[in-house]
C-alpha cells in the first residue's frame, strides 16, 4: 500500500513527526540549560612530596614547584594586619587580607607567597562571569603546595572581588589554588545547601580593573587562557593595626 497516497495515513504520520521534533526541542532545551550553569572553583589534590625546588617566573608554569610539609606560622592576626600587591602580566591586583575572619588561610597564603611560590604561576582557569583561578605551579588544576590547610569557617560571602581558596568538592582543606569572584556567587556561600561551600579570606581594593581583563582573555575548551596570564610576584604588607 503507498502511505503516501492515503490521505488519513499520511495526517498520522505528520502528527508523529510534530510530536517527535517538539519533545526532542524540549530535551535539547534542557541539556542546554544544564551546561550554562557555572562549574564550582574546584582543584582536584595532588598526591603530598616533601622535595624542594626554585622557582622562578616565566610565561609558563613552573616545571619543578615548591614543596613543603606545612606551612609555618608566620602572621600575628591579633596585632597585625596584611595586604598583598600581586603583580601579574596584566598589571597589579591588591588584596586586602582578612586574617581576623580566615586565619589559617592568610597564614598560608603570606607564607608562600614569602617563599616565593606563586611567582611564575599562570592562571590555569577562567569562566567569564564566574571566577578567574590561579595558585596551581603546574597549571593543570591538579597541583599543590606538598600539604593542606583546613579551612576557615566564617560568614564572609563570595561577593564579587572577595577571594576564596578551590578546593575538591565538599571537602574542608585546601591546597594553594584561589579564585576571584568576578560577580556575586551565593552559590558559594557558607549558607548554601550544598555542602560544597568556599570561605573568602580576601577582597581585592584596587585593581578590579585588571581581574576584568583577566576575565576576558581568550581560552581553551577547559577554560585555560590560549595566552597564559603569569603571576610575576606577590608582595606582603605588614603593619600594626
């Protein structure tokens, strides 16, 4: 029999047609609106060394990052207070470091930075309208200081220019890699459902400018800027509060 020629048989099946393209609009619709949402700031833990290296700055990723068993204490949260300059290709971010609210992660923070371990470090990974991330030496995601820090649990949220140490999931420790908000990212906050949570321990004062350039670099299918943006060094002022 020719369908075709069939009037009635030929209205079905034009009606199947209709109702197989909407429900795979709407699928698609769907699928769509899952990948817009916004990856959480993650950095997957690398396995703990304790062998040392130099590191110095390039446009690249430092093949042989510093290592260390902990970090040391080395800030006085009662009677000092800390900024950090960090100058990158771009030009310098200024962070206000809140040791009063995050302790242990300024503690960590200033003593890498002292030893020098940021310099030479790209940032490895930045979503437009979401966050710019740096602090890995290996440029991957994956790489870390040789040990961890438990976070700080506080009330700050992740407003746009605060500050907030990545991390794997719903775990409380992290490594060295931190993020910038570069909007407000109440996902993130420590009231949020989600157990996946990220403490702010920092908020840029001057330089947003520069974050926003930052986040409008071109990149990579994962992310990475095809360009590498490099922290050239970071710079920490201490004075008595």
């Amino acid at each position: 029999m020719n369908i075709l020629g069939s009037p009635k048989v030929f209205g079905i099946v034009g009606i199947v047609v209709v109702i197989v393209f909407l429900v795979g609009a709407v699928y698609t619709s769907g699928a769509n609106d899952r990948s817009a949402a916004d990856p959480l700031p993650t950095a997957t833990p690398a396995p703990s060394v304790t062998a040392s290296a130099s590191s110095s700055a390039s446009v690249s990723a430092s093949p042989t990052p510093l290592q260390f068993a902990a970090a040391e204490q080395v800030i006085d949260a009662a009677t000092k207070k800390y900024e950090a300059t960090i100058l990158t290709s771009k030009g310098e971010i200024k962070l206000r470091l809140l040791a009063d609210q995050a302790p242990l992660t300024v503690n960590t923070f200033v003593f890498l930075a002292r030893k020098q371990y940021f310099d030479g470090i790209i940032f490895h990974r930045v979503v437009k309208d979401f966050v710019i991330q740096a602090g890995d030496p290996t440029g991957t995601g994956r790489g870390g200081p040789g040990f961890e820090t438990a976070e700080d649990k506080n009330e700050l949220t992740n407003k746009r220019g605060f500050v907030s140490m990545a991390k794997a999931g719903a775990v409380t420790k992290f490594g060295s890699q931190f993020f910038i908000n570069l909007k407000d990212n109440p996902a993130l906050d420590q009231n949020t459902a989600s157990q996946k949570r990220f403490y702010p321990w920092a908020e840029v004062i001057a330089g947003m400018e520069i974050v926003d350039q930052i986040a409008l670099v071109r990149v990579d299918q994962a992310g990475k800027p095809v360009e590498p943006v490099v922290i050239q060094s970071v710079l920490i002022i201490e004075s008595a509060k």
